[in-house]
C-alpha cells in the first residue's frame, strides 16, 4: 500500500495556485492577493511542500518571476539555477557580515542629520 502525504488547507490551498510549467507563474503577491495570507505564509508553506516532494521551483529575474511547478528536467534546472544564484548571495552576504568592524562602521556613513548641520 502506498503511504500518501497528507497536506494542510494552507497548503492544498496554494498548491491549487501554483500552475504547472513554466509557461504560468504565480507570483507570491498573486497567491497573497487570493488566499489572504501573507507572502512570509505562502513562503513557508512553499517549502514545506517542497519538503513533502512537490516540484515547485521559482524564477527570480527581472524579466520572469514566479513559482511554477517543474513539469521537465529543463524546467527543473533553470528553477535550480534560480535558487543557486540565491545562494551564493546570501553567501556573499553572510561574509560580508562577517567582515563588519562592529564598533566602527557607523564612521563609514555621513548621516542624514549630519548632512543637516554641515549645510547651516
């Protein structure tokens, strides 16, 4: 007998709105604007679904955006590629970080009221 995954309400809700290919995204805001949840909420129910072995793959370039469900191979690596770029930004973010002289980087800035005084 096959065990079946069972999904919430939130989650068959939303995978109801997610379209198969990529040929119909659906953005976050879309799914937001439907369902009346939040997109932080959408996010976190994408990714349980993902856990759970829905395909759902997104785009995040400016000419495209979306989630969609990877119904190909091809489909599934420009997903993959999308969230890879992610990645290595958060990566880059995460060094940077890391890098921060925490006592002094607020004497890398000019400040908006600072500006102010100069100019009086």
């Amino acid at each position: 007998m096959d065990h079946k995954e069972k999904l919430s309400s939130d989650e068959s809700k939303i995978l109801s709105l997610i379209p198969n290919g990529i040929d119909g995204r659906a953005t976050t805001v879309d799914i937001s604007t439907i369902t009346g949840m939040s997109v932080r909420r959408i996010r976190l129910v994408v990714s349980d679904l993902i856990k759970k072995g829905v395909p759902i793959v997104s785009e995040r370039s400016q000419d495209s955006k979306g989630l969609y469900i990877a119904t190909t191979d091809y489909e599934r690596s420009l997903g993959l590629a999308s969230f890879s770029n992610q990645i290595n930004d958060m990566e880059r973010r995460k060094l940077k970080l890391q890098q921060i002289d925490l006592n002094n980087w607020r004497s890398n800035f000019c400040f908006e009221d600072e500006l102010k005084l100069n100019e009086g």
